[in-house]
C-alpha cells in the first residue's frame, strides 16, 4: 500500500536532492511523489531552474593558499576556547 502523499515533506526534501544527498531508492521514490502531484512538480522546477540561476551568475574565484590556512588556524582556535 502506498503512503499518502504530503506535499511538504516532498518539498522539505527538494535540497537534499538537488544536492545530490539522496540514495538511488530515496531519489526514485521522489521523483515517483513528483510525478504523482503537479503543484511539487511546480515547486521543484522552480527551486531548480532557481539554482540554476544562481550558478551561473556566481563567480568561482580561488584565494591564496595562505589565507585559507589562516581561516583554518582561526577556526581551530576557535574551537579551543569554547
């Protein structure tokens, strides 16, 4: 018997998916919930074609190797003192 369909429990899982986070089985069985109702079809198209903007106008720029080991030290340090 199939579970009833929660439109909010699919769309509380949208990230996991567009993040890649989901098992095969998990994903399948959220494309299956997508499929089964339009409106979380809606709302997941959105949220993608959203990411996908927001990729594109992002530039990806590299900082020194120094710098990243100071936020690193910083962060350890941090950690210390709680």
């Amino acid at each position: 018997m199939r579970k009833s369909h929660n439109c909010k429990d699919v769309v509380s899982q949208f990230n996991l998916m567009l993040d890649g986070e989901l098992n095969p089985k998990e994903e399948q069985n959220m494309m299956c919930e997508l499929q089964r109702c339009m409106h979380c079809l809606q709302e997941y198209n959105l949220e993608e074609k959203y990411r996908k903007f927001i990729q594109e106008r992002v530039q990806k720029k590299s900082c020194p190797s120094s710098f990243l080991s100071s936020l690193k030290n910083k962060f350890e340090q941090s950690k210390d003192i709680d």
